[in-house]
C-alpha cells in the first residue's frame, strides 16, 4: 500500500460538493477530444469575454487550478490549506509581456508578495518567471553571447535591476524567492543571472532558488557543475526540480531548426535523472535547498527514503516537496500529515491572463499516463468512505 493511498487525509480540506465538481472536471479533462477542442477554442481572441464562458471556467477549471484573481483572494486559500500543514507559493500566472512598462509592473506586484509573505508561515516562497522581467528574444540573445543593441543594453539592465531588486528584498526580510524555468533557448541567461543572485544572496543559506527541469538531458551535469561552483566559491545552492513543462514546444523547434533536441530521449530517462538528482542533492545536503516538484508518488516515496538515509528531519528548512494546487492532494496532505514541508503551487490572477496556465493544466493531466485516472479513482474512493461513514 502506497504512503498516499489514505484519502480521508488527502481530501480533509474539500466538502463533498467541491470532491464531486472535481470529479466531474477531471472526467472532463480525461477526453483528449474535449481537451484539444478546449485548448483550440481558447485561444480565439473573443472566447474569453464571452459572459457564459467567463463563468463556466470560472466554476470549473479556473476554481480547481487557481487561488483566485487577486493576492488577497489566494492569502485566504493559503490560509485555509495551512490549517492542514500545507504551504502555498503565490504564482503571478501573467505570460506573454513585451513592455518595459509591463516588466517593471510584473516587478512592483513580486515585490508586493515579498510584503505579503513576510511573517506568513503560510507562504514560504514568492516566485516569478523570468520572461515576467524581460523579452525572452532578449535573453535568448543574451545566452548567446551575441552582441546587444545599444536599446538591448539597456533592457538588460533593467532585467538584472528587476532581479535584483526582488532579490534584495528577498534577502532583506528574510523570504525565500524561487525563479522558474522556462525554454532552452532563453534558460543559459536566466540560469547565469540566477547564479549571480545565489552567489551574491546565499552566503549564510538557500535563499534564492533556481529551477532545473529534468527532461532535459543536460541539468544533471549542471547541477554538478553549479555544485563544484559552489563548493570552490562558498555559498549556497537553491534548486526546484521538476520534470518539465515545454516537451512538445521544445522538440518540435529543434526540429524546425535542425538543432539536436534539448529533450530527454524518454521518460525512462527523465525518471532516472531525477532519481539521480535527489540522491545528489540529499547526499550533499548541507550545500543545497531541494524543493522536489513532483506528482510522482514513487520519486516522492525515494526522496522520503534518501532524507531518512541522511539524517536530513522531516521539518529541514531546506528541504520541501512540492505540487500544483489542485492536483496530487492524496501526495500534498499525507506528507503534511506525516510532518514533511510541503507547498502547493497557488497560482492568481484574472482568468484571461491565466488561461496558457490553465490550458497547460487540462493538456498536462490528459497527456501524463494515469494521472487523471489516478485523480478520479482516489475521488471516488474518499466519496464512498464518506457514505458509508455517515
């Protein structure tokens, strides 16, 4: 029997009216058909405005995947998962920017959220894209060393200037600030620009924290590079791992440009590098923060395994499993229950700006083999112990 089998733990914080509506969308979400007219249809330029699909998505997925469309709306959701133990990092899901007047606003609401998880056991990390700070033309130009505009110079400043300041604050009241992953072609700059803030923030612990997605079929060596890095230079390594979130995009761009794909062969071999990586990183653990980002019961079942073979407590500042709201419940709460750290993804914002967040969603847990007949099966067996415990 599976550490996360226990579904009277796994959907305590949900009635059996919000167990019943995520049933019926995860019925939903399992027709590939459905999905895929779904995803076409939303991303008509009118789709979103229309009154009756406003509140359908409203009622469905956007309430299932989204903490609401403002910070305080996700406080009151964080609040509500903490009474189980379980964390939130609020997610400023906004894709897409290609202002300088967009980026600085991006900026002052990460700053705003740095406010609001200060002193909030709630919200151990605030997060951000780094495409949220800058064009991601400009950081791919940037990864390739090639020569910068006078206007390109500029820009780049005040990316690093935006970085930095998040950071800073960060740094200044004490909160953790984790930067995701995003595309190959953009990720070398944002990767060293991220090394710059751990070098310059993490001298006492992991503060700022960087993300590695493992189905590429380099980060492993990364890591262990950033590490020897680290070692020679004395600070602290901060690292979100996850699978990854680009693989169709990725694959088909390398294609397209006749480039070697980025992409792990299979997913044998993204499985077994990130294995690979908790077993690196929880043998080192005194350099690094590790927040595993997984709905893999059996990667989750290892990494519990290898901290135990460390010494590494359950409680471990630096140590944290992670999930998106509104998935994996049965992994999130029964590792809350049994004393791990553990936060939920808690993505905001109006449901038009959130809508690449939610299609990738509805794609992701259609495409992930199991994944939502594994939803639905833990659904329906927490509904009928319900019924027969009345």
């Amino acid at each position: 029997m599976s550490l996360f089998d226990n579904t009277q733990f796994a959907f305590e914080s949900k009635s059996d009216k919000d167990l019943k509506k995520a049933y019926y969308l995860y019925k939903l979400i399992g027709s590939p058909t459905l999905t895929s007219f779904g995803t076409s249809f939303f991303k008509l330029p009118f789709a979103v405005d229309l009154p009756f699909v406003k509140t359908a998505i409203r009622e469905t997925i956007y309430k299932q995947f989204v903490g609401g469309e403002t910070p305080e709306e996700s406080v009151l959701v964080a609040n509500k998962l903490f009474k189980y133990h379980v964390s939130s990092i609020l997610d400023y899901s906004i894709e897409g920017l290609t202002e300088e007047k967009q980026f600085d606003e991006v900026r002052n609401v990460i700053l705003h959220l740095v406010d609001v998880a200060k002193d909030n056991p709630s919200i151990p990390f605030v997060v951000f894209k780094p495409t949220a700070f800058g064009k991601i033309d400009l950081f791919e130009k940037v990864g390739k060393k090639q020569t910068l505009t006078p206007e390109e110079e500029k820009a780049w400043s005040n990316v690093r200037q935006r970085f930095e300041a998040v950071c800073q604050k960060g740094y200044d009241l004490d909160v953790n600030i984790m930067i995701d992953a995003e595309e190959t072609w953009m990720q070398d700059a944002a990767d060293d620009l991220t090394d710059e803030m751990m070098v310059k923030f993490n001298t006492k612990r992991a503060l700022i924290w960087n993300t590695l997605q493992i189905y590429r079929h380099d980060r492993f060596a990364y890591l262990k590079e950033m590490f020897a890095k680290a070692e020679r230079e004395n600070y602290y390594l901060g690292y979100k791992i996850v699978r990854g979130a680009y693989m169709e995009k990725e694959r088909a761009r390398a294609q397209v440009q006749g480039y070697p794909s980025p992409i792990q062969p299979n997913k044998e071999a993204s499985d077994r590098d990130y294995n690979a990586t908790l077993e690196f990183i929880t043998a080192n653990h005194n350099r690094f923060g590790l927040f595993a980002g997984t709905h893999n019961e059996e990667s989750s079942e290892l990494l519990i395994k290898l901290m135990n073979e460390h010494g590494i407590a359950k409680n471990n500042p630096n140590f944290w499993f992670g999930q998106l709201f509104g998935m994996s419940d049965n992994i999130s709460f029964n590792l809350a229950h049994l004393g791990y750290n553990i936060a939920k993804y808690l993505p905001y914002g109006p449901i038009k700006e959130v809508m690449p967040y939610l299609m990738r969603r509805a794609q992701e847990n259609t495409s992930v083999a199991g994944q939502t007949g594994r939803e639905l099966s833990l659904i329906e067996k927490e509904l009928e112990r319900r019924k027969k415990s009345k």
